[in-house]
C-alpha cells in the first residue's frame, strides 16, 4: 500500500444532529497519528486520555499504570484494514467520554499536489473540551441558544462569548491538518494509476449496503462501551446501538456520493 491513502470516515456517537468528517490518510499513519488527525478535524486540544478499540483490545499510549494498553504507535493503518478491521472505535476523555465509530472505506493512490492528511467533507463544529460529554453537550446548546436559561450568561462566558454549533470550514482545518503531513524525499514519485484503469469510488448504493455491513458486523461485536476499561468490556450501550442503527447512513447520505469533493455547508 505504498503511496496509497485510506479514506476513513469518523462518527460522533450520541451527538443528533450527526457530527461526522470524511478524510483521507496516508496508509502508512500509525493509529496514533489518526489520534491526531482526529483530534484536529473534531477542534480538539489532546487535554486527555484517548484509545482505540477493536472488540476488547486497546491501543494508545501505554503506561507501567495500565498494562492492558497496547501501542498504537506500531499499528499502521495498512495493517488494521489487511487484517480485516474496517470498524473499530476512538474513545476521547474518560470523563466526557466522546465515542467515536471509525470506518475504514476505501482505499486509492494518493493524488499529486494533494496534502495527506486531507480533509474531505463533514457537517457541524466538533464539541468544546471538558462540556461533559453528549449530554452535558445537549444542555450547553440549549443554554447558549435562550437568553433566559438560567445558565446563559455563565456558559456563554465559559465558551468565550460565543459558539456556532454548526460551524465547519474545510479549507481552514485543511491548513491545520498540513502540520500533520509526513515529510517526503524529494527523491520520491508519487504512484499514479496504471493508463486506462482509473480509480473509481464505489456508488452511493454499494457505499451504503456495505457501511451497513460494516456496522452490523461492529454492533455484532462490541455491546456497550468501557467506563472504566476493563479487559473484556465492550462499547456500546443499548440506547447508543439503537442511535448507530439510526445514523448508520448518515455518512452516505450526506457525502450525496463517495467519490465527489465539495465543501458542506450549514445546511447540513
């Protein structure tokens, strides 16, 4: 998979409207350099603790504390779609807990002039840091939103006088993304698709029936999630599976088309 990207799409669970981005990485990225682009296209800050979880094996940043944590820094992404892996989840702050479904979609060589890692599309501003999780979430933007809620003033100071739920500039988190790009050799050619065999996404069709696949298969194996993280804990709870079976078609419904690059506005 040398000189080919992944085009991963990520889901914020327990969030409605959905909060979703579409990207495309280097298939040689570890899965903490996912972690990074994750953290940059959702607005975050890497204030806290994070994992990966494919069924019940984590990976991060282990510890001599947390034994049962394996190195994500020597997963590549190749590796994890090789062996099969196409669903698998990022938890973010155990306190706020921000879960996240994380589909491996397709893979294609990388484009000429393009900066991986490369935003694609989304829809709406990624969550502030420390508001609670999806439900403290929920309250912050009713409160902001009346100016007779009883907390309105308090949490309009505390998010900096003001918050644009929907929000999303591809261009500008494109500009942060480029810090993320790895260095290249001048050396190095960029591999182009053989004459006559260009690469083509799957249709909206094929997209959907197989992220349906992808998130069955996922909702198969993992049953609610770990607070704490205990071996052998699984991720999703009963009204969070029945939110993935409500959401598992918003990716492909609002790209409108795998294979079409364009901006999404707040109309989404």
């Amino acid at each position: 998979m040398k000189d080919s990207i992944i085009r991963i799409s990520i889901t914020l669970l327990d969030v409605d409207p959905a909060i979703w981005r579409r990207i495309e990485v280097p298939a040689s990225f570890t899965l903490e350099g996912l972690h990074d682009v994750i953290q940059t296209v959702m607005g975050w800050a890497d204030y806290h603790l994070h994992h990966f979880q494919f069924a019940d094996v984590m990976y991060g940043v282990p510890s001599p504390e947390d034994r049962e944590m394996n190195d994500g820094r020597k997963i590549k992404l190749s590796t994890a779609l090789v062996d099969g892996e196409r669903a698998f989840d990022y938890v973010y702050d155990y306190g706020d807990n921000w879960c996240c479904v994380v589909v491996l979609e397709a893979v294609a060589p990388m484009i000429p002039g393009v900066t991986y890692p490369h935003l694609v599309e989304g829809a709406r501003r990624g969550p502030p840091e420390d508001v609670g999780g999806p439900w403290g979430y929920g309250e912050f933007l009713e409160a902001i939103a009346d100016p007779r809620h009883e907390r309105h003033k308090e949490l309009l100071e505390w998010c900096g006088g003001d918050f644009d739920p929907l929000q999303f500039d591809v261009d500008e988190i494109n500009r942060r993304l480029a810090s993320l790009a790895p260095r290249k050799s001048t050396r190095r050619k960029t591999a182009k698709p053989p004459a006559g065999r260009a690469y083509r996404w799957p249709s909206p069709d094929a997209y959907s029936k197989g992220l349906e696949g992808v998130m069955l298969d996922h909702r198969a194996r993992v049953s609610r999630r770990p607070i704490p993280r205990p071996r052998g804990s699984s991720l999703l709870s009963s009204s969070t599976r029945q939110q993935l079976g409500q959401h598992r078609h918003t990716v492909a419904v609002n790209a409108g088309g795998l294979g079409q690059r364009r901006e999404v506005g707040n109309d989404r």
